[in-house]
C-alpha cells in the first residue's frame, strides 16, 4: 500500500491561463486534476493527503492544506485557491516530509511518496542566485532519500522539466500536456513504485 502527498505549486506564475481547453488559470485546473487523483488513490485503497505552497521570501513559506491524510474529499468543499507569491520548493519538499512522517508514525508500513505538480518555475523574492534554489530542491530530494520517500514531479504545459531533473534525478519528472493527463500520469509513475 502507499500513502502520497500531492503538493501544489499555488504560486503566482500557476495563476497564467493553462493549456486545457476552456481556459481558466493553470492553478484550477491542477486543483480540479489533483482532486480527481486523490479520489483515485482512496478507491485504491491508498492513503493520500493535498497540500498547495507558494512563498515570499524564506521566513514566509504559505502551506494550505486542500485535503488532510484523514479526510474524505468532496470536491465541492475545496477552497478556491488563488496563485500567488514565488515557488520555494525545496521547502515545500521539506514540509512535505515532515507531513508524511508525522502519518507513518501513526499509519506504518505504506510506501510514502511524495509528488510535486508544478509548472516547473523556482523562483523567490529573495533569492537573486539563479542555482540556489535548485540546489536546494536537490538537498531536499537527498533527504527524502535518505527517508525512504519517494520524490517525483509532474510538470504542467507549458513548463519544462529541465531543472527539476537536475534536482531530483533523471527520469523524476514527466511533463503533462494538460491538467486533464494528471490523474493517468499519476497512477502510472504511482505503478511503477508499487511492489510487485
């Protein structure tokens, strides 16, 4: 069995239009699509907890929980989640852990893993080095290694999944024409994670 934390990029560069037909902001979409993934996982019988993040600075690191490892999901109860701020995601990957640890502590013996849904763009207020932050992200990918959890991304159009390769490892990230391939992308890199 597994247990995955979806983490949401809510930041303000998910709040463009996305790729899907119809329009909207890329960060409904994904909303909608991570939703539909969760409730996937739970008639699997597999944990699941979604959680979004933007950031501004280091000291403000904003982490709104869309649905807790407990909860049933009802699509009509999510709050309706506005793309702000910058996209520090190593330490979002950090929070990520600690959620997913504090679980295993009380629901032992699931494979954990946790998926970034991005468009891909690190970037914050306060970082002017444009290798900081995927250095950080690839600690961050360390320590959840070194945790046994599982870290992988899917990248939504028009992002690229370039940098986050070179922070997570090759092959950690797939890149997602819509929102709408989210849920199949998901199950399959989940498959290739099930034991067995």
């Amino acid at each position: 069995p597994l247990a995955v934390l979806l983490l949401l990029d809510a930041s303000a560069s998910t709040a463009r239009p996305g790729a899907q037909a119809g329009g909207g902001p890329a960060l409904a979409q994904m909303q909608r699509s991570a939703v539909t993934a969760a409730l996937a996982l739970q008639r699997l019988g597999d944990r699941s907890a979604v959680w979004a993040f933007s950031s501004q600075g280091r000291h403000r690191v904003q982490m709104p929980c869309l649905k807790a490892w407990d909860d049933t999901l009802d699509g009509a109860c999510l709050p309706a989640l506005q793309g702000e701020g910058s996209t520090r995601m190593g330490a979002a990957l950090r929070h990520g852990l600690r959620l997913s640890a504090d679980d295993a502590r009380r629901h032992p013996g699931r494979q954990r893993v946790i998926v970034l849904l991005t468009d891909g763009e690190l970037h914050d207020v306060d970082v002017h080095d444009p290798a900081y932050l995927p250095a950080d992200l690839q600690r961050a990918g360390r320590e959840a290694a070194q945790r046994g959890v599982a870290v992988r991304s899917l990248v939504f159009s028009p992002g690229t999944a370039r940098v986050l390769d070179r922070a997570l490892g090759r092959g950690q990230s797939q890149c997602l024409d819509s929102a709408d391939d989210l849920p199949g992308a998901l199950l399959r890199v989940l498959s290739d994670l099930a034991p067995g």
